[in-house]
C-alpha cells in the first residue's frame, strides 16, 4: 500500500448541482493534508464521501487498501472523523464520551483505561473528566471530539474545521497535537479557513466549486500558483488605492493584507509603471498562502464567469 | 459485545439524566389513571331523569316516588308522549328513561314480582366499570411511552449531529438497535410497575390472573411498541415530524383497538384494520390475565400476533437504517 488514501474522479450530485466535480487525490501515511476553499466549496461533501458516509455520485477509490465503495465498513475500524458541527453528547461527561468511543472502536478492557487517561491529557481536560460537556467551552470541547475521534488510534483522521470558533492559542494548540499525530504515522485530513495552520500542513489542496483547483507543498504553491510577479506596497491610506491600482491594464490584482497592498503584476517590467502611478517604491515580494488563495479562488470564478 | 455494551451505558445514563424520560415513565401513569380512572368509576347518582308514565296509576306513582327516594334519579320532567322523550334525549340533558307499563298495575294483584324492571342503559351497553377500563389505560400509557420515546431516539441523535459521528464508527445497525431498544424494555417494565400499583391500591383492580404470566406476556407488547417507535425513528427526518407521526399511530390505536368501543361491534374494514394494531392484542391479555384470571393458553394468538409485529418492525428498521446520510 503506498497511499493511505488514493481516489480518483470522485463526484458527487445533489440534484443537479455538483457539489464535488471529479476530484482526484493521493495521499501518502503520515501526511497532513489541508482542504482550503471558500464556504460551499465541497470540502465537507468530500470528506463525507473518503469516510464512507456519503456515497459518490461516481468516481472510485481506496482507502488504506479497500475499496472505497464496497468496504466502506472494513474502512471505519481504522478511521478518525471529526465533524463541522459538534457532535459530542452534552449530557454525558468527558470521561463517559471517550469511554463511549472506546466501547465503539473495541478497545480491549485492559487498555481501555490508560488510552482514556491518555486521551484526556492529551485533551488538557486532567480534572475535569467528571464534568458535563454541555460545561465546557469551545477549545476543551475541540480537543475532547479529538480525543474521541483518535482514542481506537485510526490510521487516518479526518477533521472538518476543527479550530472555528476557537481562541488562537487554543488553535495553536490543537495543531501541536495534530502535528505530533502526524509524526507517530497517522494521516491527518483537515479543512480550515486559517493560513496560519494551512502553512503548517505538508500539502495542500485548494478545492473551489467542487473542483481541486492545485494541490502542492505551501512553498510549491506560493511559487508557482501564481502567475505573475508580486510586489508590496506601503501607502498611506491603502484602502482607497485598491480600485485606482486594480484599473491599471496591468494588474492582475490588488489585495490588503493588513496595512499593506500586494498588487499582482503581468510581469517584473510592469514595476516601473506602477511606482509612478503610486509616487511610491515596490517591494517584490513572494505570494503568500492568502494571495494563492486569491488568485485561484478569483480564476476559478472567471472559468464559470465565461 | 463491546459495542452494544457501549451504547446501552449511554442510553442508560442519558436517561436517568433526562427528565422528560423520568416524567414520562413516573408521572403519566399516576396522572394518567387518576384522572380516567376516576371519571369513570365515579358512581353516577342525581341522573336527571324524564318520566313517560303510560299506566297513571297509583302503583306506577309510588314505583316513581320509590326511584326518586333511592338518589340516583332526579325527575326533571313528566313527558306525555314518545316525542317528547326522543327530544329530551337528542338535546342530551338527560341519560335516563323509565317506563312504567300499564299492565304493572294488574300484576300486583295477582301474584309476585310485582315490577318487571328491565335497565337498558342506552350509551353503555357493556357497563364498562374502572375494573374494565384501568388494565386498557395501562396498555395506553406503556405503548404510548414506548413508542414517543423511541421514535426521537435516532431522529435526536440526527438532529443534534451525533449520529454523523456515530456513522463513522465501525458499529452495525443492528447493535445499534439493540443497545437502542434494551433499556427502554427496562423503562417499559418500571412503568407498567408504577402502573399496576396504582391501579391495584388507588382502584382495587384485583389480579385475578397470574403476575408473572402478566409480566412474560408484556415483554412482547413492549416490544411490539418499540419497534413501532424505531421505525417511526428511521423514516422521520426530524423530531418533530418523529411526535407528529407517533400521535399518528396512537390515535387509531386508543379508538380502534376496543379500548373505546367493543371491536365486535366495529364495521367490517374497521375490524380488520384494527388487527394491524398492537394495542388489540394486549387489551385482550392483559384483560384476560387482570379480569378473567385466564393463563397463557388462551392467549397464544395474541401473543404469536405481538411477535410477528415486533419481529417484522424490528427487522425492517435495521434493514432500512443505513450507515450513510441522506
Ligand atoms: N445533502 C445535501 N443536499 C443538497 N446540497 C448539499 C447537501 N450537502 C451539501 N450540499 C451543497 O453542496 C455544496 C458544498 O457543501 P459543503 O458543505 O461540502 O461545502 P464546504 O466546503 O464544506 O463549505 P464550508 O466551508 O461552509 O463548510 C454547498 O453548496 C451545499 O449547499
Ligand atoms: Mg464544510
């Protein structure tokens, strides 16, 4: 087995819309792969599918070696899910969810004890196992569907959106953990909508409309997404530029990030042209995930556009 | 094992922590059969009561002022034809009626008994009395009980997000049901046991039949109804629609089974129909056991019909219930 998970042309139809639109991937064990695409991209509807809950439209794949669709049950023993929406039970204490799930994943008697000691200091939640869910807030209930969705130690984890609606720090945490998972073998699947942790994954992959638009290393894609040359610019006033820089032919594009404007050129000669326009110098500078993340978000609706 | 074992835990302690559940099992038979019990045991006296005296005699007279003595009849009115006592009847402020025939003045001359009172009650031919009715209301509240709980059992998990999870897990249908069903067979049992309490202290019901038999024969009424609930469960999308169809179901069941009206007496579709209904069967069971004192032997079509329901419900909802969402 060389990929944990390896699908190809995976689809899938509500009606007749396609939320996901032949989406083909390899992952390798071990691997943390990030799924990023704006709201409705399909990033929820394909990890639905590769966990076996959701049937393709069409398309085939494996996953740890079976067969996507017709395994789909010797496929959950050996996987990991976190879903968008939290999905623990309220009324039940920390230590009687983990205990829960490891009941579920058969987690020998003998060990079931330590593993959910283990899970709960991992979880940060060590003298708090007796309290009630529905008590906790956000990153202590993140961490424990963690803890619950890794206590029958899966070959694979899947975690929709994990860190929304969670203190930085709580996020940084959790992609501690995450990575530390990755490091003892464990392939992680994650979506997010934060730059931040799509920097700290080892691929990849945009996914906008349906469509797996690039999948690479966040270096890879920060060099060659984007066609184009980068500069920086620091104005006074940014803001109210944007639209003045984004009517010149040659900009591609013209975004904020924080007080600064990055404008995408045609090409390196361009340079010249634009620090007259703005009376001011600009810095070549390398696209970060987030103008990655723009430039093919905003190709993409062209694509549909024509 | 591992896993039914696990669900069963979490269904226990998810109950024991919710109270609706506590409300449902405890409070709905005390309320339930307090209130019925007594609206219908309650002794009626003060009946007003429209004369239509055809003799006019003296022994008529003092036949009526004999009634009025005893309590129970109220005269309100002297009616002088049959017209008159239909009208009174259709506007229904009155329930009943005597008739005193002319012939009952020559008997007396003669020889003994000296009235020939025939006592038709129109509108309860059956005289059904508490005893009659709090074994049936029994069998309501346990149905009704099993049936609304289980049916939100699937529906909550979906709608709280929990059975997407679940989903993901390596557990199978049927240990899912399983872990499901059992303990509301638990929650069944206590609650027909509050129930008997109070139906054998509050109403002196006595048991002529026996109690274990009673028991045994319950479990598959119980069933029959949980299976009901959890294929209500399966095919609602929400709980609400998951209430809606559940009162659905017991509608029929409380006016069709022969709780209301005797079923000998139903037209004939009706009377088919009602033999869909699981209800049917253990009124005669628990009837039978409570009233009549009659053993297993007598009920084994009941009991083979509540199998074949649960047996059926039970398998189709496992079947129906896939591990994918819709
Ligand atoms: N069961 C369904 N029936 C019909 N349409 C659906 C269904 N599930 C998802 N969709 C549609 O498919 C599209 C993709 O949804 P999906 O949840 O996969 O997006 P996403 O990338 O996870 O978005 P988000 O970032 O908001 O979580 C959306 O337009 C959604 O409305
Ligand atoms: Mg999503």
């Amino acid at each position: 087995m060389d990929y944990a998970i390896s699908v190809h042309d995976l689809t899938k139809v509500f009606g007749s819309f396609t939320a996901v639109d032949r989406l083909s991937l390899n992952i390798k064990p071990g691997e943390i792969c990030g799924f990023l695409g704006p709201n409705g991209a399909g990033k929820t509807t394909a990890i639905r599918m590769l966990c076996g809950i959701l049937t393709p439209t069409s398309g085939f794949g494996q996953i740890l070696g079976y067969d996507l669709i017709k395994e789909s049950e010797k496929i959950k023993p050996h996987i990991g899910y976190m879903s968008q929406k939290f999905s623990l039970y309220d009324d039940l204490t920390v230590e009687e969810n983990l205990s829960f799930y490891a009941g579920l994943y058969s987690l020998p008697n003998s060990e079931r004890k330590n593993r959910i000691k283990e899970m709960i200091t991992m979880a940060q939640l060590t003298s708090r196992e007796d309290e009630v869910v529905a008590n906790l807030s956000g990153g202590w209930k993140q961490r424990l569907a963690l803890g619950c969705a890794i206590i029958g130690r899966p070959s694979i984890v899947f975690l929709d959106e994990p860190t929304s609606g969670v203190s930085p720090t709580s996020r940084r945490d959790f992609f501690t953990i995450i990575q530390k998972l990755a490091n003892q073998g464990t392939t992680v699947i994650v979506t997010t909508h934060f730059m931040d942790e799509a920097e700290r994954c080892n691929r990849i992959a945009f996914i906008s409309a349906g469509q797996l638009l690039a999948m690479d290393t966040p270096d890879n894609l920060k060099q060659s997404a984007v066609e184009g040359f980068m500069v920086e610019l620091d104005l006074p006033q940014a803001i109210d530029q944007i639209d003045r820089i984004e009517q010149q032919l040659y900009v591609r594009e013209c975004s904020l990030h924080g007080p600064l404007l990055h404008v995408l050129l045609d090409n390196e000669s361009n340079v010249k042209e634009l620090e007259e326009l703005v009376g001011k110098s600009a810095r070549p500078i390398t696209p970060t995930l987030e103008d990655v993340f723009i430039a093919l978000a905003k190709k993409k609706r062209k694509q549909v556009v024509r | 094992m591992s896993r039914i074992l696990s669900v069963l835990k979490k269904e226990f302690i998810q109950m024991r922590r919710d109270r609706l559940t506590f409300a449902l099992v405890f409070m709905m038979p005390l309320i339930q059969l307090l209130l019925f019990g007594y609206a219908i045991q309650t002794e009626v006296k003060h009946i007003p009561t429209i004369v239509f005296d055809q003799s006019l005699t003296n022994e008529s007279r003092e036949l009526l002022a004999s009634f009025s003595a005893s309590g129970y009849f109220d005269v309100i009115k002297t009616a002088k034809n049959y017209a008159e006592v239909n009208q009174a009847i259709a506007v229904a402020n009155s329930i009943g009626l005597l008739k005193s025939q002319e012939i009952l003045a020559q008997k007396v001359q003669f020889q003994g008994p000296p009235y020939d009172i025939r006592v038709r009650p129109w509108y309860n031919p059956d005289g059904i009395t508490a005893y009659f009715m709090v074994p049936a209301i029994l069998g309501i509240i346990v149905t009704m009980t099993m049936v609304i709980i289980t049916a939100v059992a699937i529906v909550r998990e979906r709608e709280r997000g929990t059975l997407e999870q679940l989903l993901v897990t390596p557990i199978k249908p049927y240990e899912l049901m399983i872990g499901k069903i059992l303990p509301y067979i638990a929650l069944g049992y206590i609650q027909i046991t509050v129930a008997l309490v109070v139906a054998v202290t509050v109403f002196d019901v006595p048991i002529k039949g026996s109690l274990l038999e009673l028991y045994l024969l319950t479990l598959f009424f119980i069933t029959a109804s949980l299976g009901l609930g959890i294929f209500i469960s399966n095919i609602a999308k929400t709980q609400m629609q998951a209430f809606q169809m559940s009162f659905f179901v017991m509608l029929p069941s409380i006016l069709l089974s022969g709780f209301m009206f005797p079923r000998d007496a139903m037209p004939q579709f009706i009377y088919y129909l009602s033999a869909f209904i699981p209800l049917t069967y253990y009124l005669d069971i628990i009837r039978g056991i409570i009233l009549k004192g009659i053993g297993f032997q007598y009920l084994v079509g009941q009991v083979t019909a509540l199998l074949v329901f649960s047996i059926v419900l039970l398998i189709v909802s496992t079947l129906k219930f896939k591990k994918k969402i819709v």
